[in-house]
C-alpha cells in the first residue's frame, strides 16, 4: 500500500488566479476531448489532437502539458468505470461535458513539481506554470512523489501527493469479535468500550444556525453565497473530525489483534428504517470496516464480517435463544441460566465465536479445493503419460 498525503496549499492571490485558470482550461480541454470520443477517435488519436488544439487555443500552453495529457487519462479512466458498471448490470448513462461547479482537480504525473520542506511545518510547492506555493506540511513527506492532485474545495487549495513509500503495518495476537452500537461506537468481546465521539451533536448547534440563516437569505445575493459556504464549511469539518477518528480507531484495533470478527450491517438499510438515522449515519461504521478490512491486508491480520442475526440474543453461557430484546433493554439476562452480562458484550463475544466458526469453515473449503485440484491434476499427469 502506498501512502498519499493531503495538504493544504496557501497560495497569494497571483497564484490563485493561476490554479484557477489551470483549473478552467483543464475543464475544457476535458470537454474538447469528450466531443472527440463522441466521434469514435482512440486514446492515442486524441492524445495527439491535444497538439492541434494547442495550435487553435494558445491559452493551453499556460498549462504544464503533462497536466493536460492527465485530462486524456482521466477521460479515459471514467469511460472504463462506466464500462464496468454496465457489465455489472447497472443502468448508466454516457460520459457528460463538465459543467464549472464539477470539475475541481488537476493532476501532475510524474513532473512539473517540486516540493521544499522549510522550517518546522513550513514547506514550499513549486508547480510548472503556476509558481511557488506555501504548504502546510503537517507530516514529513516519504519516498519519491509520483503524482499530485490539486483540488479545490469550499474556497481552499489543497494539494494530495502520492508516493512510491510502501507503510508496513504489524498486527497483534489478541482476537476479538466487535458490536457495533449508538450508546457506544463499539463494543470488543475483551469487555472494552469505544464511545461513540457523536461529532455532529459537537457542531449541531453551530450548523443549526448556519443553516438558519441561509434560509433567511435572499435568493441568488452575495450574502446568500456566503452563508451557503459556511454550512459547507462545517460539514466539511464534521467530515474531517469522524474520519479521523475511524483511522485512529482501526489502526489501534489492527495493531493489538490478529483476528477480528465484526458484524457486517447493511447501512443502508438501516438508515431507511431507524428513527436513529442521523446518529447511524455519523457513526459511519462502514468506514469503520473498509479501513479495518484495507489495514488488515496490510499487516497480516484477519477480518471476518459476520452476520448479526440473532447475536443479541443468544445467551453465550448455554446458547439458549432469549425472546427479542428491545433497544432500550442494555443488560442481557438470559431465560434459562440466569446468565447476566452487558448487551453489547455479550453480542461482541457471540460475533467473535460466530466469526472464528465461519474463518475455520472457510479455510477448511479453501484446503478442499487445493486437495482436489492437486488430485485432478495428479489424475491428468497419469494418464497423459
Ligand atoms: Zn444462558
């Protein structure tokens, strides 16, 4: 896995007229090369077309070229996803020209940039065509950079760097199986409890009355565009606050175990259906579960999804199955022991066991498989000779 960065960029305003004008043109020469698809040219046919057009709009050669030859990829990229989404069944459309408010990055590939760590967090972005911009460098940057992606977005300049440095994450030797829930983001079958951060109840009241006031603005004014970024703004910042969170939380819960068992939701569903669906939907657990599925690739840990039917209610002292519990019910008392244990806890040990069954079983089908192909090709060998 290879590590990209992202930083913000603080250019003067010389520097922003630049990204911007790159921005634009980088826009259009994509719609220029859209219109030419449209008539069936190849990638290596419109590749060169770009120097014809460079002939007709001299404001191109304001642009790096390797930035506009990055537009021919990306035409191309986003035809090949579609491609993949109508082989798997899904109903799509056809590439669209980019509208201004649609089109917000440009990529240098390979050159054109330079980057300067100064002092303490301080850095200097050198970007072809552009000029120097200062850089937060919140983190040393490693390895060589193979690509940067400069974006805007609600009004600020950022800058992602890719590089070839490869991070190699190491995982622990616990095992444990995880709940998911509001009262607590999760719950670990080692009787640990994450709190659930709830940044949005953090900002709802600032969002609140962001929100209001925009309402009270007057339709296309200049104040109404003002208060439209600040709720950007702010949900931005939620955003930013629950990814961080997440990345803290799986790379500790990566790091401590080598097996992990963790219910897998249909998030989608839930937020359909669940009075709770604004807190569903902050919790963000299917994040939560990309990153630890990604991370754990990486270090050689396991991640089992398992299916959470019944996990609430299966006592794990004797396996007798409970009447439903309703949501406000936090303590699990089983029927027929009298066992008595947290909810959570006892769903997030009845995750890890159902967990470890199904790894077994997969790993036991996996083996078969292996067996009978060696069989079958010991079997061809045979009576080939
Ligand atoms: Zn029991």
């Amino acid at each position: 896995m290879t590590i990209t960065y992202k930083f913000r960029l603080y250019p003067k305003k010389a520097e922003q007229e630049k990204l911007e004008t790159a921005r634009e043109i980088c826009r259009q020469t994509y719609n220029y090369l859209l219109a030419e698809l449209d008539e069936g040219y190849t990638k290596n046919e419109i590749q060169n077309y770009l120097l014809d057009l460079k002939v007709c709009y001299p404001e191109m050669n304001d642009v790096h070229s390797k930035v506009l030859q990055m537009e021919n990829q990306r035409l191309f990229g986003n035809l090949s996803s579609l491609v993949k989404l109508k082989k798997h069944g899904k109903k799509v459309g056809r590439l669209r020209f980019k509208g201004k408010n649609w089109f917000k990055t440009f990529t240098y590939n390979q050159s054109g940039f330079e980057l300067i760590h100064l002092r303490a967090k301080k850095g200097i972005l050198f970007l072809s065509k552009i000029g120097d911009i200062p850089i937060k460098l919140h983190r040393r940057v490693e390895g060589n950079i193979k690509n940067i992606t400069v974006k805007k977005s609600n009004g600020r300049w950022y800058a992602s760097i890719s590089t070839d440095a490869v991070i190699k994450r190491v995982c622990g030797d616990k095992e444990i199986g995880i709940d998911v829930g509001i009262e607590n983001y999760i719950y670990d079958s080692e009787g640990n409890v994450y709190e659930n951060p709830k940044h949005f109840d953090n900002y709802h009241q600032e969002l609140k009355t962001a929100q209001q006031s925009l309402s009270k603005k007057e339709k296309r004014s200049n104040s109404r565009i003002k208060a439209r970024f600040r709720v950007a703004k702010i949900h931005e910042r939620i955003a930013n606050a629950r990814d961080d969170f997440i990345h803290k939380l799986s790379t500790k819960l990566i790091r401590e175990n080598k097996f992990i068992a963790i219910e897998k939701l249909n998030i989608k569903n839930l937020i359909g259906i669940s009075y709770n669906a604004k807190n569903i939907a902050d919790a963000s657990w299917g994040k939560l579960s990309m990153y630890l599925h990604y991370k754990a690739e990486n270090a050689g840990c396991v991640v089992q999804d398992v299916d959470p039917a019944y996990t609430t209610r299966d006592c794990n002292f004797c396996g007798h199955r409970n009447r439903k519990l309703f949501l406000w019910q936090r303590q699990f008392c089983c029927e027929k022991c009298n066992g008595e244990l947290p909810r959570d806890y006892n769903s997030a040990i009845n995750i890890l066991v159902r967990g470890k069954e199904l790894a077994s079983l997969e790993k036991a089908s996996n083996t078969g498989q292996l067996v009978q192909q060696v069989a079958s090709m010991k079997a061809e060998a045979t009576t080939s000779t």
